[in-house]
C-alpha cells in the first residue's frame, strides 16, 4: 500500500481527507513519493512548479513553507505514521538497532502538535493500534523496531540512532544565530549521516513564514533562485481553496 492508497482507504486513514481541499496535499504527496498522478493531480504540480513531467522516484527531502492552519503539522503527522507503520526498516538496521522517526521542533510544547497526531492516527486504525507497543509523554514504540520519538531542537539529540525520518516542524523558529549553541543548520547537518545509510529515509522541513534568515529560508531562496522549485501544496486553511506555497523536493537519486 501507497501512502495515496493509506489516505483513500476508508479502513486507514481516508476519514481524514475526505473533500477536495486536500486535493493539492494529494498531489504533494504523490510528487514526494513519485507516484502516478491523476490529470487533476498533474495540474497542480504544473501550475505550481512550472515543470511539465512529474517525478518518477521517491524523493529523500522536502522543505515546505506553508501558511498557518495550511494542514503541515497533520500532513507531516500522517507521512510519519505510514513511514513507521507501512515500511519494513529492518533489513536496514543492524543487531539491536531500533528505526526511529524523530518529530524535531524548538520546544517540547511545539513538538506534541504532531506527536498528539500520530498518536491519534494510530488509535484511530484498529490495524495500527495492535502494532503500538509502549507509549510515553515523548515516545511512541511500535513493533517490528520502530520508534517515533519527540525531540527538540539540538546536535546531541541526533547521535547514535538510525533515522528513517526526520520532521523538522517549524523550523523557521528553529535558533539560527551562528552564537548559538544549537544552530538550525548544524542541527541539520548532525540529521543527515544519520540517514545516510537507510535507503528510503526523508528529511521534512515545514514551517509557517518567519524571519527571513535561517537555513530554512536560505534553502527555499537558494532554490527558487535556480529555478528548481518542486510541488506548491497548500497554504492557509486546509479545508479551504489552498494559496500557493513553496514546496522543494529533492528525489533520492544516487543514495
């Protein structure tokens, strides 16, 4: 099962997206994961990306400026819970090595939004609620090796685990003074070589417009300088007419 197919079946997660003003998250979705698009779907790729062809892979990062109450938080929440639950990491992992699912926000307080997500996506499903094994204030332990765990934002919180996904949820709020101790872009940096070495594994950067400096903006305008922007997917109220948002996807060619 796809995560088109999870979000379509009444038995998983279709009760969450059931009228037309998730129509553009759909075809983020599929751009991110390349999947065949339907002609609407294609549409707003086009409009929104200037690109006539879609992808045809699965990208490995995504970085996402949506306006508020655009749905960010739940979508990043519902890629998280078809990533712990729908993929099977164990090949990836060696002997006692867990997969973890790292939701990554400036505070505890900010990363409980999708956390309180996830876990509701869970219960919700009678199929994934037998997977749950363990849950505490900032973890979610699944079988099969999987964990979905709560952090904030910080270089020491990111070594010696094996990550198949990360969420960066708000990281236009993330400290981004070169003084600090914990800088966005070094943060970031710590993530990746704990992806490294698991095909398949996303990095999910998403925030509501902030102040313009940052490894988040830096990103978004170094790319839409070049021309090289990917799917637009909602801003403002998901469950109204979507505003245009800018959306990069990098596929996951050459890992």
């Amino acid at each position: 099962m796809n995560i088109l197919q999870a979000i379509a079946d009444p038995k998983v997660f279709a009760a969450n997206f059931r009228d037309s003003s998730w129509d553009a998250w759909r075809a983020f979705l599929a751009a991110l994961f390349g999947l065949p698009m339907t002609s609407e779907q294609l549409a707003i790729y086009q409009q929104h990306t200037g690109r006539t062809a879609p992808p045809t892979a699965p990208s490995h990062e995504a970085w996402l400026c949506i306006g508020r109450r655009g749905g960010k938080s739940f979508v990043l929440a519902c890629i998280a819970t078809f990533l712990a639950c729908f993929k099977d990491w164990r090949p990836f992992l060696g002997p006692g090595e867990v997969a973890t699912v790292m939701v990554i926000a400036a505070d505890r307080r900010q990363a409980r939004v999708i956390m309180r997500y996830v876990l509701g996506l869970l219960k919700a499903v009678p199929m994934l609620r037998r997977q749950v094994e363990n849950v505490t204030r900032e973890s979610i332990e699944l079988k099969h090796n999987v964990i979905i765990e709560l952090h904030t934002v910080s270089l020491r919180s990111t070594r010696g685990y094996s990550i198949v996904a990360a969420l960066c949820d708000e990281i236009a709020y993330w400290p981004t003074d070169e003084q600090s101790a914990e800088p966005d872009a070094e943060v970031i940096n710590a993530i990746k070589p704990a992806m490294a070495t698991v095909p398949g594994a996303m990095l999910l950067c998403a925030s509501s417009p902030h102040a313009r400096k940052g490894a988040f903006v830096g990103r978004l305008s170094q790319t839409l300088r070049q021309g090289r922007s990917g799917a637009g997917v909602a801003g403002g109220d998901a469950r109204h007419e979507p505003e245009r948002a800018a959306v990069i996807h990098r596929p996951a060619h050459g890992r």
